[in-house]
C-alpha cells in the first residue's frame, strides 16, 4: 500500500490523504473542509477502482469555484497515474 498526500487548490480543504493498493482507493482523509460531506466520499470510494473515482468526480463543482474538493480528489488522482 503506498500512501499520497496532496495540497488541493481554490477549496476550503487544504489536504487530501489516502492510499493506493492494486489500484483501488483505501483510507481517504480530507484535512478541513465540509467534515460531514468529505468523510461520505471517503465511505463512498473506499475500494473503489482510481479510474472509476475519477470517472465519477472529475468535474464536479463547488459554487462558483469552478473546482470542488471531490475534483480536486480527482486531479490528485490523475496526477499519481503518470
């Protein structure tokens, strides 16, 4: 299992923290933000394939922000595939 942190940006959520097994998401923690909603998306994607997480968050906007904290999971994700 190898962990990730990553520092989002233009949200309340000033880190994102999870690891990485077989290509599936386990123990995402979000640092700040909207504590209820943050730890339901960490219920919801935990085991969940990383294409498929970011399939379903990519995109997804908070307010006028143009970016959300399930997005910004997203680009994370994104970034750790290169």
């Amino acid at each position: 299992m190898k962990h990730y942190t990553y520092y989002p940006e233009g949200v309340c959520s000033v880190q994102i923290d999870y690891d990485i097994e077989d290509g599936k998401i386990y123990n995402l923690k979000y640092i700040r933000g909207c504590n209820g909603n943050l730890k339901g998306i960490g219920a919801l994607v935990e085991g969940m394939e990383v294409d498929e997480v970011i399939k379903k968050l990519r995109g997804i906007e908070c307010g006028t922000k143009g970016t959300s904290c399930p997005d910004q999971l997203a680009k994370s994700l994104e970034q750790i595939k290169l």
